[in-house]
C-alpha cells in the first residue's frame, strides 16, 4: 500500500539533516537522542509501578527498568530488549510500549539497558542480555512474578537478541522461555536480500546505516556467521519456543523476518505472523508519531500470548 502519511513525514524529517546518521559517530548520534525534547502527546497506560535496578553484570552493571502491572499478581515475566542496532537506543526509547505491554499483557515487564557497541561490542550485549534474563528468573518472586512463564522480546537489534536468549537459554539450561515476541527483528547478517533490494535507501533504515551497524558491532566477518549474531542460521529451531512476529511493510529487514517465520513453521513450531501496512522500521521507539501501530503491535503480542 506504499506508506501511511505518517511514515512519509517521518522520513521527510528524518532524513532533513545535514549528515545521515551513519556517515556520524556512534557518541554523536547518542547525544543528539538525547538532547532531543521528550513528546508530550504520549498516551501511556497506568500501570502500578516502574522500577530502576541496578544488576552487576561480568565487569560492570547495567540497569533494568520494571514495569508492574495493575492487579494483584504474580504476574507472568517478559524480558524486553530495546532496538537501536546494538549501538543507539536505551530505556527510554522502549519506554512507552512497554508501559503498553505491561497493562496489555498482564506480565511484569523487565526492560533490559544492555550495554552498546562499540565500546562494547558483540557478544558483550548478548551476554548482558542473558544475565538480565537470568537476574529476573532468580528474583521472579520479588517482582511479584512467575519464573517458569518468561516470555522475550524487543524491537530489531533487541528482536535479534531475544531470538538468541531462547537459543542460549535452552543451550545452557537456562530459564524457561514460554514466548518469543519480535518486533521487525534482524535475523540474519545478510545485506542481500529482497527487501534489502527494495527499501535499502529512503525508508529510514537503509543498507548502509544496517552495515553501520554491523561494524561497529562485531569484531570481524566471520562473526557475522555466529548464530549468536545471525539466529536464522541456527540449524534446529524445533524445541524453540512459539513466536509472534510483527513486521513493518516497508523494511529492508521484513525478508528475513518472513524466513524466520519459515523456518519455526517448517520446524512445527506455532508462529503468529503479522505485517503492519504502510509501516517502516523504527515505529515502536516512536510513538508520539507511531501510536497507532505501536498500539496494534501490542495487540497482537497479548493475544498471541494469552493464545499459549
């Protein structure tokens, strides 16, 4: 359907700038996001409470925003990881929607600040992120929730790295994973594909900006291949857990979003699948602009959830 009128303005403004983001420096996107004002025409939900902890992590700490839902509780876990391409985005990007799925799910949400690439490149965020995952499992019963129902998710780089904690979770013995949700995740180092043909440059996510990240983020091509970096080329995903998959149309990732989908079906693993029309990339760290499909994504993710 092309692009919704909200998308076209986006990309009007996001790409109005003297320089695109990767001909900059990694510091210098950070402190524009930053120093960017906050939008005042979020709609959020009430929830019960929000939480910054502080959890050590192997050489440093890391904090985890908790999102608790209204009601009495225990409630289900879901570990959220935010997108920014292992190198950009933080809590607060992620702040709204998982304010929205917490009320929406039912579950404690449990945002996980990892640290970024390049100062700490790959596999320290996936490390991080398994720590994190762990650290909610182990203090399940202080959140007020239940540690054998852990559903993962997150937006991109965060939807790749959730792919990942359900592959090195049952690798390691680690907690029980119930759930994949994955918001347009990269699957897959591969600059090749479809839609890299199709929407590489325009659409906010360009090929270029994806290799940006690719390179700051891995310390070599080989590492491209690890499938602790690409999952799709994990080999057998048949005792993975279910997953919903939420798709923006107009994405150079959407190619291999679709060849997970494949590859869980193919394996007989259940799999929701939805592709948002007139979409791009980046909706769900935008909502003040992107309520709409924020909104729907959520949607979704609860009812495939509640559908387990």
């Amino acid at each position: 359907m092309g692009l919704t009128n909200n998308a076209k303005a986006y990309l009007e403004a996001f790409y109005s700038g003297p320089k695109k983001i990767q001909e900059l420096e990694p510091n210098v996107v950070r402190a524009a996001m930053s120093g960017a004002p906050i939008p005042e025409n979020i709609e959020v939900p009430p929830i019960s409470k929000v939480e910054d902890c502080r959890i050590p992590v192997e050489g440093g700490e890391i904090t985890v925003r908790v999102y608790t839902p209204e009601g009495e509780g225990p409630f289900p876990l879901f570990v959220y990881y935010h997108g920014g391409g292992w190198v950009i985005g933080n809590l607060e990007t992620s702040d709204a929607g998982c304010r929205l799925l917490a009320e929406k799910t039912g579950r404690v949400v449990v945002s996980v600040d990892y640290r970024l690439a390049p100062e700490f490149k790959f596999p320290i965020p996936v490390e991080d992120s398994y720590t994190a995952l762990c650290w909610a499992h182990e203090n399940a019963a202080e959140l007020n929730a239940l540690g054998d129902d852990i559903a993962v998710g997150g937006d991109s780089a965060g939807g790749n790295l959730s792919i990942v904690m359900s592959i090195i979770s049952q690798e390691r013995s680690g907690p029980n994973i119930t759930a994949q949700a994955l918001i347009y995740p990269a699957t897959n180092f591969d600059f090749t594909t479809p839609s890299y043909e199709k929407f590489g440059d325009g659409y906010g996510l360009d090929k270029d900006l994806m290799i940006w990240f690719g390179e700051y983020y891995v310390n070599s091509e080989e590492e491209y291949k690890s499938v602790y970096a690409s999952p799709l080329l994990y080999e057998d995903v048949s005792a993975l857990p279910p997953a919903i998959i939420v798709a923006a149309e107009n994405d150079v990732l959407v190619y291999e979003g679709a060849q997970y989908r494949d590859k869980l079906k193919e394996a007989g693993v259940k799999v929701g699948y939805t592709v948002l029309p007139g979409s791009i990339h980046g909706y769900f760290s935008n909502m003040a602009i992107f309520a709409d499909e924020t909104k729907a994504t959520v949607d979704e993710i609860a009812t495939f959830l509640k559908s387990l």
